[in-house]
C-alpha cells in the first residue's frame, strides 16, 4: 500500500491513495485525492469545476466529497456548481462563508474516506477558520500528506487577513509543526520562488535557502509544480517556521517567536519581488477605472 503525488499528465504507479496535483487559475492548485479501491475522490478547494470534472472523467472515478480549506473565492467558488452537477456531493469546512456547505468541521475532527483517514486541523490565522487536511492510511509505510491551503505555503505562510500573529505562529509551529516530519506538504498557491526570495533576504547565508531557491527557478522556468515538499525540509528553509533561530531572530530584532512572527509578516507584506515596468496609461487607467476603454483601444 502507498501513495502515488503525481501531475496530471504524469505516468504515476497505483496506489491506494493517489494525488492528483491541479495546476488552476493564476496561481492556485487544487487537488483530487483517489481512493483505488472504491474508485472515489475528494476534491481539496474545489475552484474550476470544468478542469475537475474533466480529471475526473479520465480517471474514471466518482467525485463524492470536497473538503475546502477556507472561503475565500479563489479555493471554494467551484462548490455551488459541483453540488448543482453531482447529486449527493458532500462539502466539508470549518466556515459558515463556504459555499454549499454541507458538514461543518471542528479541531480534530476525523473523517474516513475508504482506506483514507483524514484529521481536520483548525489553522487561525490566513482566515478565523481555516481548515488543513492531514490524511494517512492505516499500516502504510508512505507518508501521509497534509493539503494546508493558505496557511502554509512552501517557504511561506498565507498573510494575516483575519487572524493574528499569536495564531498564526500556533497553527504552523504547534498544530502543523509536530506532524511527522515526513509529511508532504501540498498547499494552496505555486508562490515558491517569492516566499523563497524572502527566506533569503531574512537568512542571506543560509545555504539550504539558496539550493531549494535555484531548484524552484528551475521548476518555474519549466512549468512545473513545486508542490509537494516535506514539512521536514520547511523547517531548514521556511522562516516562518524558524522563528527560534537566532539567525532569523536577529533579522527581525525580536526574541519572542510570536514576535518575531509578527516581524516577519510585516517584512513579508512590504517585499516586492522584481516586476516589468507598468505602462504609464495603463496605471492612470487603473486609477481612474478606464482599464476597459484602453484595452478596447488597443
């Protein structure tokens, strides 16, 4: 028994437990989990119906549950009309904002899907009731996988929105942080290079920050994912799960890991990665509101 993390697209061996990683939008990723022996699927933030439908029908296999993260548009618009096209679809999530709702979740709570058991784990922070979903198999020698939406990120965190840096620093060092160290990491937007380019600025000499930021270019230059690390491997890279460091506390000129998570977020929001210059008509149109009238002239 094990698992299969593959791309759509990809040659993948058969697994009880198969991923499917869904490159959406400009930036998002959704993902269909599959259990092999009952030829069911969840559905993690279920955002383009159309592209899930399609993944489903070449898989053949039945989409019956979707669990989303949080409700924000970009991870639960699909929901409304997957339920309309698939009668008795199930829609799991911690908000009441989550379109076609169906199962309200709490901390802890444990699902069953098959061979596939789920945790829910209540991640504040990005969004009050953001949800990540831990999901292992019994006696399996694979390692289980954590899908974490905007909470965490690969070198990154989602931004403080709703919740607070106390939050925060609870949901990714107490609540993600003690999942085994194996478990793949597959989050809710391809930001890898970015995040990157901030752990960085905050850890100039940190070497693993270099290796896995070249590796992430080159992944990028290629179009392919980035998804998924190990929650392993976030703790030698990812500042925002290094807040105990001295290297990353003395960026931030803080001790305390709730403050220096605070720190961080600050630094993070104000960060600007290299951009091509904007056309000038183009932000007086912006600011005006006549960015239709130009394209139309163009």
């Amino acid at each position: 028994m094990g698992r299969s993390m593959g791309v759509e697209g990809e040659p993948e061996t058969e697994w009880t437990m198969k991923v499917k990683v869904i490159s959406v939008l400009e930036d998002n990723y959704m993902y269909l989990v599959i259990e092999e022996n009952t030829r069911e699927a969840i559905a993690v933030d279920a955002t383009v119906p159309k592209r899930l439908l399609e993944i489903v029908k070449k898989e053949e296999v039945k989409l019956t549950t979707i669990l989303t993260t949080h409700h924000h548009w970009d991870h639960s618009r699909g929901n409304e009309e997957l339920v309309q096209l698939c009668p008795g679809l199930q829609v799991y999530g911690a908000d009441e904002r989550i379109g076609a709702l169906t199962h309200k979740l709490t901390h802890n709570q444990e699902l069953k899907f098959g061979a596939i058991c789920v945790r829910c784990l209540l991640t504040p922070g990005h969004t009050l009731d953001h949800m990540c979903y831990f999901m292992w198999e019994d006696n399996c020698p694979d390692a289980p996988a954590v899908f974490s939406g905007d909470a965490l990120f690969i070198g990154g965190c989602g931004r403080l929105l709703e919740g607070t840096a106390e939050q925060m620093y609870r949901s990714l060092n107490e609540t993600l942080g003690t999942l085994p160290k194996e478990t793949k990491v597959f989050c809710g937007h391809e930001y890898t290079v970015r995040n990157l380019k901030f752990a960085l600025k905050v850890e100039p000499d940190n070497e693993t920050v270099k290796t896995k930021l070249a590796w992430a270019k080159a992944r990028d230059d290629d179009d392919i994912p980035t998804v998924p690390s190990t929650l392993g491997e976030e703790f030698h890279y990812n500042p925002f799960l290094r807040v105990v460091e001295e290297s990353v506390q003395k960026y931030t000129g803080k001790k305390d890991p709730v403050e220096v998570m605070k720190v961080l977020h600050t630094e993070n929001d104000n960060f600007k990665k290299p951009a091509e210059p904007l056309d000038p008509r183009a932000v007086l149109a912006l600011e005006w509101g006549l960015l239709g009238s130009l394209v139309q002239k163009k």
